[in-house]
C-alpha cells in the first residue's frame, strides 16, 4: 500500500502538514478530498503542484 503526507500552502506562508498516511485523493475542479488509512477526510481548495510518488509526498497550493 502507497500511503502519502499531504502538504499545502497558502501564497507565502511555509507549508503546513495536511493530512498524513493519506491513501486515496479525489479532485473535482478545484476542490481536493483527501482521505487517510482510517477514513478521516479533508477537503481542501486549491490545486496539485507537485506528487512525489517515490518519496511519498502530495503537495497543494491552497486557495481557501
């Protein structure tokens, strides 16, 4: 199973941990629901920047 650590960041504040052990993203315009190994759920208004699948990493730019 590929878990990931979900990061974002607003304009130019440093990143901020989101969501960790995150095992599935969801996107649909530009609302992001992200959801963790135990079912907890976020949902998040911005867009993908980067996905690190090797290194486990998701990051967001946050427009909420």
């Amino acid at each position: 199973m590929c878990l990931a650590a979900v990061y974002g960041r607003r304009k130019e504040e440093d990143e901020t941990l989101l969501l960790k052990n995150v095992s599935k993203i969801l996107i649909d315009g530009d609302i992001i629901t992200l959801y963790d190994i135990i079912g907890k759920e976020m949902k998040v208004q911005g867009a993908l920047t980067e996905v690190d699948l090797a290194g486990s990493v998701v990051k967001i730019r946050c427009t909420d």
